[in-house]
C-alpha cells in the first residue's frame, strides 16, 4: 500500500490469478470468485481469488483486518470476502482467472 498513490487501486489475489482484459473492477470495492481456465470453458469454485479497493478504503478498514497468514488455505479469502461484501462490494467473478493444472 505505500507506493500506491493516494486515489490507486490496492489489489489482492492469490499466486497463479491473471487478470482478464476486463476493467469492470475499477471503482467499487469489489471481490472475484475463481474461475478456473481450461480448453473446454471456465470453472466456477467458491473461493475468492481476488479483492480490490481504493487505498482510502483499506486504509479505513485496515483495522477491523485480523492479522492473516496468507497460506493456500481458504480461510483468509473468506474472511475478506465476508467484510468485503458487509460494506457493500460488488462480486465481479469473471475478471480473473487460474489455469488449470495439467495431470
């Protein structure tokens, strides 16, 4: 958050997450859903993969943030998601994306 400028956007997503070209996520607070990439179509899992916010409002936030290991586990995710959606952010599942791993 300390090179982002006071009016940036701060973003928050899991390793392996890219970004589609959408832009759909600039303004609101908003969160997305995984999306997993395959050669038939994309896959829907209910983990949050991705979090947006102006820095002004994680900043006004930040506290009530309880102090997380971010680890592969879901936990984390979860609890953003659901302080995330308590002030109203937009679900914009789509923008992001993982590849699906190979066997």
């Amino acid at each position: 958050m300390q090179r982002v400028q006071r009016e940036g956007l701060v973003m928050l997503r899991r390793p392996g997450t890219k970004l589609t070209e959408s832009d759909d996520f600039l303004g609101d607070p908003c969160f997305a859903y995984r999306m997993t990439r395959n050669g038939e179509g994309d896959t829907f899992s209910p983990i949050a993969d991705f979090f947006c916010a102006e820095k002004q409002w994680w900043k006004a936030h930040l506290t009530e943030i309880p102090d997380f290991l971010f680890g592969s586990d879901y936990q984390w995710s979860e609890a953003l998601r659901v302080m995330f959606t308590k002030y109203g952010a937009k679900d914009v599942t789509g923008v992001c994306y993982r590849e699906a791993k190979h066997a």
